[in-house]
C-alpha cells in the first residue's frame, strides 16, 4: 500500500444522487504530500455512499457519521492491486471506520 496523499474532510458540500439511485456526497477537502498539512491545497470529492444507506438503522445516522468526517485525516492509497482507496490515519479503511460510527452504542 503506497499513500499517495493526505486528505482533511473540511464540510460537506452536496448531498445527491444519481440516476440509477445512488447516494453521492461531495465534500470539500485540503490535500497535503505531508501527513501535517504544511502546504494544503484545497478541492472536492465526491464518494459513492450508497452502501452506507443500506447499513444505516436511521437518517439520523448517516448524518451524525458524515459529520464525524468532518476535521477527521485520511490517507489516499494505491493498493497492490492498483486501485485506490481511502484509509483513516492510523489506517482503518473509510468503509469500516463509517461502519463504527452508524452502529448502535
């Protein structure tokens, strides 16, 4: 697993879906080559989170796990396989570390 680059969820921006129903998020991020944000740059991106509708018990959930994204570091990576993926910091993949933030306490 290489880290292409650090990415600091800022807010999100847009919340949507696309033909076909999936659920779409757009976030505004910073993007740094250093896990300490020396120099940030800032940008978008859009995750399909269609899944985590289908996981979630309420609407309620899904909110309170897409604003504990907010402020939180995550890592791009390229797996072995080429594909790439997000990963929290201590590197946690972004599916399972939303999974643990919709489930019942």
């Amino acid at each position: 697993m290489d880290i292409l680059d650090y990415i600091r969820f800022r807010a999100v921006s847009d919340i949507g879906s696309r033909e076909g129903g999936d659920f779409e998020v757009t976030f505004n991020i910073e993007h740094s080559s250093t896990p300490g944000f020396s120099e940030p740059r800032r940008g978008v991106m859009t995750i399909n989170l269609s899944w985590l509708i289908a996981e979630a018990r309420d609407e309620g959930s899904v909110q309170n796990a897409l604003a504990a994204l907010v402020g939180r570091v995550f890592m791009r990576v390229r797996e072995e396989d080429k594909e790439i993926s997000i990963h929290h910091i201590h590197g946690m993949p972004i599916r399972d570390w939303l999974l643990d933030r919709i489930k019942p306490s």
